[in-house]
C-alpha cells in the first residue's frame, strides 16, 4: 500500500465513500484487493482516531439515537461453529446532532446493555451543554443515558407502533400504525421528539457502503474491515459530503471545520 501513488489512493478511495463493492473497486482502479484492503484498514483506522480526537466540545441541542443492522461472514443463526464469535449479526450504534447533522458518536458492536452504556457515555463526553435527546424504544437506553448523563439532559424515547400485516415482511416491519411519546428525564419539547434525521442517515450509510446493501454476498468477511468501512464512511459525510439542505459539510455546520474537505485532504491523513 505504501508504494501507491497518492492519485491512486485517492481513486479508491473516491470509489468507496460512493458505495462500491471492493471488488469493483479493484476492477476499476486496476489495483490488486490486498492493496484495496489494506489501504481501507489504514485510513479507517486513523479516521477512527481523528473523530475520536475532534468532534468534542460540541455545542449541540438535540440528538437522535438509533441503531443498524448487519453480519459479518454470516447472519447469526448461519454461523459455522468454528466460526462463532468471529462471524454473526454486528449492530452500529449512531448519534446526529438534528441541527447540523453532524455524526456526534457511532460505535460498532453488540446490541447489548453493556455497549449501550459504552455508547451513551461517549456522546455524552462529546457536548458541552445540556441537550435534548431522543432514541427508539429500545429498552436498555434507560439505564444507559441515565448512566451517561443522570438529570443533566431532557429526554424521550419515540416508540413506534406496528400493526400486523397479512403481507410477507421478513426484510421490513410491519406497517406503522402510531407512535408513542415516552419522557423518561427532563422537559423535552413535544415538537422535537424524533428520530427522523438518525433513522435518515442510516439510509445514508447503506446507499453509501456496498458491504451494507441486503441480499447480496457484499457483507464484510472481517471485522476489523467492517469497522473500518464505517469510520471512512463518517469521515467523509462529516468533513467531505455537502449536504442537501445544509449547503455546507456537518463539520462546517458545527463549527469544527472551516471548508469543504477533498478527498486528497482525506487520503492526506495517512501521512501526519
């Protein structure tokens, strides 16, 4: 990977913050899988440590939680003997700030009470300020948040109501037939209990990383290169992606970045 030239990391690159498969990659660019592998490794790795370093101190007000689905190597209940705790269902867990989309927190693992302590506390390291956060129903973000912030936020959970449908739904839930409020700390505003902008972005993420697309054998093999996909992922929509409405970068719109990152700035980080 050190022998590639700084265009041809940029070309790979390019390809896979737009959602192409590995092996397409290697097919377009020419340039062998190994190569392609390590390069993703490398600079999801220090996009890893780049987030972790500087988005903090955020001066957030309200933030959506919400958690995606995936596999790596095969689906839980396919898993190989020989092949279990390597293999099986992987859970991403995602914070956005709803004002300027900015990725707060994401985290990669188990949808288990322990990763979501893990995962509250780290957003709430994030922001300087009291905030008003939402989430799903999922039951184990009470104790969580609680563990994270105790009374210094305003929170609700959205529960989501579905009706029992005749259709086959085994790749959706069933249709939506209401929602329910719950507070569990604080004074939300009623106007601004959503996860519309989490649950948004989390199409983002499977529009934007082949590995993340439904019946396909694009899912990661590894662990370490799922994880890894993910952290160039977010790099790239923090820093790198105008968004639609905003006109500007996340990062921009949060006021931890000055200008539109290149994807050469990108790359670039591999170097410092």
């Amino acid at each position: 990977m050190n022998r590639l030239s700084i265009a041809d990391r940029v070309r790979i690159v390019s390809a896979l913050v737009e959602g192409t498969g590995i092996n397409a990659t290697c097919r377009i660019t020419g340039i062998s899988k190994p190569t392609v592998l390590k390069l993703l490794f490398d600079l999801g790795q220090v996009c890893l440590a780049y987030h972790d370093e500087h988005v903090r101190g955020l001066k957030s007000k309200r933030v959506q939680c919400d958690e995606i689905w995936s596999f790596v190597g095969a689906k839980a209940k396919n898993v190989r003997p020989e092949k279990d705790g390597q293999w099986g269902d992987v859970w991403t867990w995602t914070a956005i700030d709803a004002d300027s989309k900015l990725m707060v927190s994401y985290l990669v693992g188990e949808r288990s009470p322990a990763w979501a302590n893990f995962f509250m506390k780290d957003v709430a390291s994030r922001v300087t300020s009291r905030i008003q956060l939402t989430t799903d129903g999922l039951k184990m973000y009470g104790n969580a948040v609680d563990g994270a912030f105790g009374c210094d936020v305003d929170y609700a959970m959205l529960i989501k109501l579905y009706g029992n449908d005749s259709y086959d739904t085994k790749y959706s839930p069933g249709e939506c037939i209401g929602v329910r409020m719950a507070v569990l700390s604080g004074d939300p505003d009623p106007n601004h209990i959503s996860t519309s902008y989490v649950e948004r972005q989390n199409l983002t993420m499977r529009m934007s990383m082949r590995r993340f697309t439904r019946l396909t054998n694009a899912h990661s093999k590894k662990i370490e290169n799922h994880r890894a996909a993910i952290a160039l992922h977010y790099m790239h929509y923090n820093y790198c992606r105008i968004h639609s409405t905003l006109k500007v970068t996340p990062a921009m719109e949060a006021e931890i970045a000055g200008h539109v990152w290149s994807i050469e700035e990108l790359v670039g980080l591999l170097a410092n």
